[in-house]
C-alpha cells in the first residue's frame, strides 16, 4: 500500500534519468529559448533598469535633463560593466562540470 503524496525510488530514479538525458541532448546554454528571444529580453531589461535610474535620478534632482544625463551614461557604463564581469567569470573555471 502507498501513502498519499509518497513517491516510489522506482519513479524518483526514472524522473532522474529522464533529466540527466534531457540535459546532456539539450547541452550548455540551448535552452527552450532562441537567440532573438534572449536578446529581446536583455533590451527589455536594459531599458527597464535605465527608466528606474532616470526616475530615481529626476526624483533625487528634481532635474529632467539631468536626470536624463545620468541614465545616459548609465547605460554606457551598465554595458561596459557587464561585459567585463561576464569575462571575468568566463575565466574562472569555479561552479563548472
């Protein structure tokens, strides 16, 4: 008899199996998404994270044109930033199978 909710290391070892096979077809970095898809949402988020700083920075400022001017270079910057930390940890070999 089973209980309710219980699972059986029959059923856990199979779900295993199926995953560990799904992962090695899939391989590093081909997800369920395309190219376009990933790039779309990096700009989605690009710009989102640039509307906070220029409202941030309007709301600090009380400055429109000043505020414009640093999420300006905010975006710059963000950009320059993210490439380097992505280098960086492409070079380090820690947390990899």
């Amino acid at each position: 008899m089973t209980c309710v909710g219980s699972t059986r290391p029959e059923a856990m070892q199979g779900l295993s199996n199926w995953l560990a096979m799904e992962a090695s077809r899939v391989g590093p970095l081909r997800g369920a998404e395309t190219h376009t898809r990933s790039v779309l949402k990096a700009i989605s988020w690009r710009t989102l994270g640039t509307l906070d700083t220029f409202a941030i920075s309007w709301f600090m400022t009380g400055k429109v044109v000043i505020a414009g001017s640093i999420a300006g270079l905010e975006v710059i910057t963000k950009v320059a930033w993210y490439y380097l930390h992505e280098r960086v940890w492409a070079a380090t070999s820690w947390g990899r199978r």
